[in-house]
C-alpha cells in the first residue's frame, strides 16, 4: 500500500475559515501550552465512508472539555463543519479508506494568549485493523491513585474532560506491551474502571450490555452512548453499572469500545482466557452499526 | 524595556551538536507525542550571569524523568554543555538579562519513532520579579485524587518524574488566580504536599528549615536540594518532615521554592496572614546564593 500523507486543517478556535496546512512542515510553537504542559483539549473521531461517525456526541463532549478547561465555549458548529469538509476531503483522496480524525483545542503560545486550533486526519493503522479481527489480550492494573469522594472533589477540577494529558496512561500501555498484552483495563481495588483510551462493555448470559458508570475514574464515553442508543433500539437491555474484575471473567463476552477501533473483543484477562461468546456475532455487528453512523 | 526574543536550540536528544532555531518559526509537528499527549518530560532552570544555576541536579533529575518514562538513557553531560553553551549565548546578547531555560525531551513523532528535543530561553517575567520581591497569597486545595500506599503502587507508574503533564495543576492555579490568590498549595486533608510548581519551605521560630518529604504526591525538588545543602553548610538545621497546614500558620516564615522565581515568601495561606518573620533576610539571602549558585 502507498504511503497516505496526512490531512491537516488548521482552525480559527471560534469562527472563520480552515485553512490546508502543509503536514510535512510543522505548524505548533515552542511555547504552545500544548507542548509545555498539554494545556488542551482533544476529541479523535472515526471518518467512514467520507462522514464522521457519531459526530455531535464528540462536539458535545469537546464543547464540555473545553469549558471544564476554561477554554469555551466553543462553536460546536464550527467544529462539526470543518470536520465534514475533512472527512469529504479525505473520501475524495483516499476513497474507501477509513481515517482517525483529531481536534485539538489548545490554549494556545503563551506569547500570544489566544487559543491554537488543528484537525488532523490520518489513516487507521494495521495494529487497530487487526485487533478490530482478532481481538486483545489485556491486564489489569491499578493507577496509582484513588478519585477522592464526591463531597471533596475541589470545584476547579476539570470533570469529564478530555485534556492532552495522556503520558502517564501510555506508560501502562507500553508496560502491558512489554509483557505481553495488548492492552491495559484500570482498576480500583477489583472495581472495572476503563480501558486506557477505551470503554470496558460487558455482555451478559442474557445478552444485555453493561458499562462501568461515567465519572469517578471514568471517562464519559462517546462510543457507549452510541452503543446503548443503538441496542436500546434494538430492544436489548443496557445499563450503568459497577462492575467488578470477576463479572468480566463470568461474561459472555467483554469489548474495548473507542471511536476509531470501535470493539475490540477482550480475549484474555490477566491471562484468563475468554473464549468466544454466543452473541459475538450480533454485537460486532452492532457496533460496527452504532459507531459508523454519523 | 525592548522585546528579547526567545533563544531556541534543537537538541540531537542523544549526543551531536546543537543546533539554533529560529524561534519565529514553529518546530513541533502535529504528531509528536508532546503535542498529542503530553508525553515527554522536562526541566526549567535559570540562567544567571551567563550560568546554568543548579545544573548538576537538573541533568540528574532529567535523566530519572527520562528513564522513568521510557525514554532514556540520556547523556547528561550532552544536555549539560547545550545549557552552559545556551546560557553564554544568552550573556553575550542580553548582559544581566536573568532568564527562564526549559529542557524538553519528547517521545517524537508518531510517524517517526525517534525522540524530539529541544531547549529554550526567556526572560525572567515581571510577575516572577514582583513575586521574588513582594511575595505571593496562597489557597490551599485537595488534588481531587489521593495517591495509594507504595504497596499498591503500579510498577510502571513513572515517580519522581517531571513530564508535561500541567493541565489539570494550571486548572488549580487559574481557579487560585481569579478568587485573587497567586498561588495554590496542594494539600491531602491538613497535610502539606507542594505548590503548584514550587516545594513548600517552612522556616522555625528558630531559623531551622523544614519541607515536606518527597514521594506521595510531592515532586523531589532540585530547588530545596540546593537550599538545603547551603543552609546545612552555613550550620542551619534542616529536615524532610510530615508539616500539617496548622505548622505553616505558626512558623517565622513559609517559603515557595523554584528554579527560576528562586523564593517567593507566602504572605497569606486561605486569608491568614502571615506577617514578615524575624529570619527573612538571612533567609532571602540564603535562598538567592543557594538558587543562582552553578
């Protein structure tokens, strides 16, 4: 296959045009808050088919982050524009290829003190290809840490935010890597928190999904919300629900949900293998569904 | 005063020479992994009299970030000479011009598998100055998370390590700022931890030193290492010990310490005041010669 070049779209934060950015010259300052402290917001987006899929639960989510940052708020339209005159640049280009598209919202130089805006879309990988296929292995770990209860969260914490701060989280995936696995679920105690850039979904006996509830530890998902609506429809029972190590192990089935690998069939825990469940063929097939419409 | 520009170099992380940057021109590519995730760690050290201050701490702790995270060994002696030739560089344009030095190493770009780095100069700013001069007010805030005992402690969880992971610290600092406090203390019930980007001195009635030991939540700090290393030689006492927020409100003097604002006395902690104590000069004193010291 040839190499396929990048497509970068640089953005005015809040209105106005995009403006084509050269992806073989670089484009970010020394001083963009960004790069020193990763002072931003981001949002990674699946272009199927020249359309972004699940586009206005991503906007919403952006929008969300980026006032929990003190960074909005933002023109959701705006975004949700730029991102389908990508995604139609890059069905011209690239047809049939499905791409990784990411916002990010900076900011911003500190020279300057307006935010830096960029969208960027790239080819989905071999690696996110195949274990679409054939699925993952993972472990569990901890984070080092515990969400402090409710009543003590301070009231300038960033919530249900997605910042660009993600060096600590992918020094567990690569420690999972190096022993093994594909791929890391957090923990607290044997309480299921999440995947390290992904949703734990758990498939009953009955064929019922079942996700970790959102906040304390847990990221709100974009890909769930789109797969309970979808199920939902289809009249399968969904729930929040804590979860713990051992309902994963005693499922019929457990996936890894994000925007861009969309499932990834957890094969083994902590080297507990996961044989193949009964309904694995319709909720493959309900996830590419829910998370390939736009 | 006229505008200094910064002063760039691109570093070849692992040995050759440096090489100067335009800093007009952006260097930082959209894929890299400092942009994308904030994965990459970082020094800052100041400049003075055309000398890296408290260099040899800085290279040491750079490296253990590095290795923490993967991306080490690194030369220090390499990163060494760029700072003492960057510190001449900046002399020879700006004589007893103070300036701010940040040592960045990333993981680099996706597309290219190989670290970035890079170190920049700028102007001490005036805020720092005024701080240096008149000191700050502080809140005192929870983190929203607490750190598990050392048994539970993941073994890939990068400690003691500086990374570019400041979103959620600067979203503390800009909650501080708009109440009209300068700065935060970080704080696990009355437990003192760290500043937001300082170390936490207590001077006693008796001019002994006291900071809260590192490890748990708090950053080993080069600043309080050199500080502590001036007091004791001088004959102070000095310790690493547990401090509650009730030890600050009755010590002579509470300081926050850094490379580049060097010390910044806290005036109020949460609307307490704490009026001038009886060893602040001695102390300034201390403080100015240990933290420009090479």
């Amino acid at each position: 296959m040839t190499r396929i070049d990048p497509l970068i779209y640089i953005i005015e934060p809040f209105g106005g045009s995009v403006r084509w950015h050269n992806p073989n010259l670089p484009h970010v300052f020394f001083d963009d808050a960004a790069v020193t402290r990763g002072d931003g917001v981001v949002e990674t987006l699946l272009l199927s088919g020249g359309r972004p899929a699940n586009l206005a639960r991503h906007a919403q989510r952006f929008a969300r982050s980026a006032e929990q940052f003190g960074l909005g708020p933002i023109d959701t339209e705006h975004w949700e524009r730029a991102a389908l005159q990508l995604a139609e640049e890059w069905e011209d280009r690239h047809e049939g290829v499905e791409a990784r598209c990411t916002w990010t919202l900076s900011r911003g130089r500190a020279s300057a003190g307006v935010p830096t805006a960029w969208m960027v879309a790239t080819p989905i990988s071999e690696t996110v290809r195949g274990q679409r296929d054939n699925g993952v292995t993972v472990m569990t770990t901890g984070r080092g840490y515990r969400i402090v209860e409710d009543e003590h969260v301070p009231e300038w914490l960033p919530q249900g935010a997605k910042s660009l701060n993600y060096a600590t989280t992918m020094a567990a995936v690569r420690h999972a890597r190096a022993r093994g696995f594909d791929d890391v679920i957090f923990v607290e105690d044997d309480r299921v928190l999440e995947g390290a850039t992904s949703t734990v979904i758990v498939v009953s006996r009955s064929g019922a999904l079942r996700t970790p509830p959102a906040g304390r530890g847990v990221l709100v998902s974009t890909s769930q919300a789109a797969l309970f609506a979808a199920a939902h429809a289809q009249g399968r029972k969904v729930k929040e629900k804590k979860l713990l190590i051992d309902d994963l192990l005693s499922a019929d089935s457990v996936w890894l949900l994000s925007s861009t690998r969309r499932g990834a069939r957890v094969r083994a825990i902590d080297g507990h293998e996961l044989p193949a469940g009964q309904h694995d063929t319709e909720i493959r097939a309900l996830i590419e569904e829910a998370l390939t419409a736009g």
